[in-house]
C-alpha cells in the first residue's frame, strides 16, 4: 500500500526535475551557470541539514551532487579568455571541494555552511551580470 504523502513527494520530485529540464532547454549560456549555481546551494544545503541530523547516506549522496555541480563550473573555465578571474574561480572552486569533503569526514555543518557561503557570493555576483 502507498502512502499519500509519499505518491505526493513522489509527483513533487517529478515536476521539479521536468521545471528543471525545461529551464535547462531555454537558458542561455549565463543562465546555465545560473543554475549550477542555484543547484549547487541546494545541494550544500543539504549537506548541512543531513549532516546536523546525523543523516549520513543523504548527507554522502547531496555531497556526490554537490562535488560533481562543481567539478562541471570548474571544467567550464576557459582560462585564456578568463585570465586572472578564471584563476580566482579555479581556487574557489577547490577550497568548496576540500570543505565539502571536510564536512563529509567529519561530520560536521560547519564546514559544508563556509561552502555554502563562498559560493553563495560567487552566485550573487554572477546573478548581477547582464
């Protein structure tokens, strides 16, 4: 027997990842980065909450997420066109991964909310751009 809160969360994930594909489908390139990013602090996010609630495989899973969002933003930089600002993000970008596996090793929030806040002002930046 299926509960109904689970058939409703069931249809919630599935409308969120058909929303997800069609933002994908019509964003331009910025708006790709756009929602790296956006999917990126989700993920931390909820690294965080599952790690304060000791919840360890969510806590692994939304960090395989979370690494792999930023292996792809780090794979994107184009250091001849981007210089010393392609640099800039190429450092950024290890010092989320070392805190997210930081945060993983440990088991502790903390590191995974300083993720969160570096790149929480890296997004806020780009969304500033157009």
């Amino acid at each position: 027997m299926f509960h109904s809160s689970g058939l409703a969360g069931s249809a919630s994930r599935r409308y969120a990842a058909i929303h997800a594909g069609s933002r994908v489908e019509s964003a331009s390139p910025h708006g790709l980065v756009k929602i790296l990013f956006d999917e990126l602090l989700l993920a931390i996010d909820a690294v965080s909450v599952a790690l304060d609630q000791a919840d360890t495989g969510k806590a692994n899973d939304k960090n395989m997420r979370a690494l792999s969002i930023v292996q792809a933003l780090d794979s994107s930089l184009d250091f001849d066109k981007g210089g010393d600002v392609a640099l800039s993000l190429a450092q950024i970008y290890r010092e989320t991964k070392r805190l997210m596996l930081v945060a993983i090793q440990t088991g502790n929030g903390a590191e995974s909310r300083k993720a969160h806040a570096i790149i929480s002002e890296i997004a806020d930046a780009w969304s500033q751009i157009r």
